[in-house]
C-alpha cells in the first residue's frame, strides 16, 4: 500500500480483499453477513479458545474473527486474558505488502484508534495511552494483543486481537483499574452492534492525526520503565513512527514502544499501567 509522509500519512494495513472462506462446520454464524465491510472473510464463533489462535489455521488471507467467549484469552506478556460473555473478543488478520518493518508501531495505532472510535459511535470519549492501551474514565476498558509475523525487512503477516468490556462484569480485583462499556455509560449495549462496528472500523486505514488528537498524558509526569531502569520523565510528544519523546534528567529521549512501558508518576495523575486482567 501506499504510505506517505507526514502527518496525513495512513497507519493501517493495506485493506485489500483476500479470498473468502466458508464456515467450517459447527460454526454458528447468527445469519450475518459473512464478509466484513472491506471485504474480508467474517467468521462468528460462539466459543473458541482464543481467536488469535483460530484465525491461524484460517484458509484465504483477510479475515475477522469473534468470539462471545474464549476459554483460553491470550494478553500480552504471556498472561492469560479473562474473556466472560457480554465482551466483544475479535481479531482481524491481514497479509500487508511492501510496509516496511520498522513502521509496526501503525499496526498498534490504527488498531487503537479504530477501538476508539467504535466507543465515540456509542457516545463514549475514550483516550490512548501510548502506545496502545484505550482508556475511558481513567480506567482501561479494552486489551490489544497483536502478532506480527516478518519477512526480511518487511511485515508480512498481521494478526490484531483485540478484547473490548462491553456489558461483562469485570474480575473484581481489576474493578478499579478496569472499566466496562454498560459501566461507563450507565447502560449495557446491543453486543452485536459494537462487535460489527469494531469489525468495520479495523478495516480501515486512518491518517496517523487519529491517533495523535487521541493520545491522553502529554505534558504530564510519568516513569519510563526499560528492563531494571526507571526513568522519570515528562511527556512531550509521539512521533510518526510512534517513538515516545520524553524530557528526562538527562535531556530529551526517544523511546519506542517495542523497549520500554509506561507508567504513571509517583504522585501524577496519569493513568495505572496495568493489564486488564493484572
Ligand atoms: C492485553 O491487554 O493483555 C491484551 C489482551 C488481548 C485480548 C484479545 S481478545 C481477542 C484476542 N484473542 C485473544 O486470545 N486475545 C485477544
């Protein structure tokens, strides 16, 4: 795909349509459409043990699926993710061409910002802590977990998944570092619906303005965490590539998001950097 420079340039994947499969037998797919709106295969599980799995042994290319519980939720860092009916549990793979390795970080921030805007299109008013965790309310209400597979110096294989709290009830030790959509808003939500508009705003490609106007801690206090170092810094900036520009007791530093986590200061009032399920 085409990718300028800049800051109109596009974050996503190419979008292009892979060959459709069919449901395999089982499936239980609520008579929807069985195509998303870009044209990739759309498969609906009743339960699975993680979609990022699944979706591996998928024939074709381009391909969504849900689930409306997994037995074996993946997170990040190894950990299990807790995947209870009423969440919308989805991964989207795509098959990229010519996107240069070193520009992964757009895979992160298209996922992101296409979370937030499926929650503003249910009158939400979600905000990125970089690089890729969704927060409403000071809480975190959604987990991506993505696998990306290279080639050379190229991204050949994304795999997104992403865990969005719609109307579950969260683990009760997550409940003041975790927040739910029926939470939040004071109402539950048609399921459904939010897994469809998720499915449909994956399969677009955003100008990386998105994710920057979205991105929730500049200017404030927090702790860059790199191996057994802790550095306390202020926030300054996210660059087209997705480095963290940062003032430290040294002067200023890039930090990219494949080395380091964020945390919030000592006394800040930034966000707690914690997995949805710890
Ligand atoms: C995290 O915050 O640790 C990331 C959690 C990612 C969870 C989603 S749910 C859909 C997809 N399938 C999985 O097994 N994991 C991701």
């Amino acid at each position: 795909g085409v990718r300028g420079h800049g800051r109109g340039r596009m974050i996503g994947t190419d979008g292009a349509n892979g060959i459709k499969v069919g449901s395999a037998a089982g499936e239980k797919t609520h008579g929807a459409p069985a195509t998303t709106a870009d044209g990739a295969a759309y498969i609906r599980l009743e339960e699975v043990d993680s979609t990022n799995v699944y979706i591996r042994s998928l024939p074709g290319r381009n391909a969504v699926v849900t689930a409306r519980r997994q037995t074996g939720g993946k997170g990040t860092k190894g950990r299990s993710f807790v995947s209870d009916e009423g969440g919308v549990y989805l991964t989207r793979r795509t098959f990229p061409e010519n996107f240069p390795a070193e520009d992964a970080f757009l895979v992160m921030a298209n996922a992101s910002v296409a979370v937030c805007r499926t929650l503003e299109r249910s009158g939400l008013a979600p905000g990125i802590k970089w690089p890729n965790d969704i927060y409403v309310s000071g809480r975190k209400i959604c987990g991506i977990l993505i696998e990306n597979t290279f080639s050379g110096r190229f991204l050949s294989r994304s795999i997104v998944g992403i865990g969005l709290n719609v109307n579950n009830d969260l683990p009760f030790e997550l409940r003041d570092i975790a927040i739910s959509m029926k939470e939040a808003a004071g109402h539950p939500f048609c399921r459904e619906e939010v897994e469809e508009t998720l499915a449909e705003e994956t399969g677009k490609r955003f100008p990386m303005e998105e994710y920057l106007s979205r991105l929730i801690g500049m200017g404030e206090e927090a702790v860059v965490v790199c191996g057994d170092e802790r550095i306390p810094v202020r926030l300054l900036s996210v660059d087209e590539r997705g480095g963290l520009l940062a003032k430290t007791p040294s002067g200023e530093r890039r930090f990219s998001a494949a080395e380091v986590s964020l945390r919030p200061a000592a006394k800040g009032n930034f966000a707690v950097d914690k997995g949805k399920n710890g």
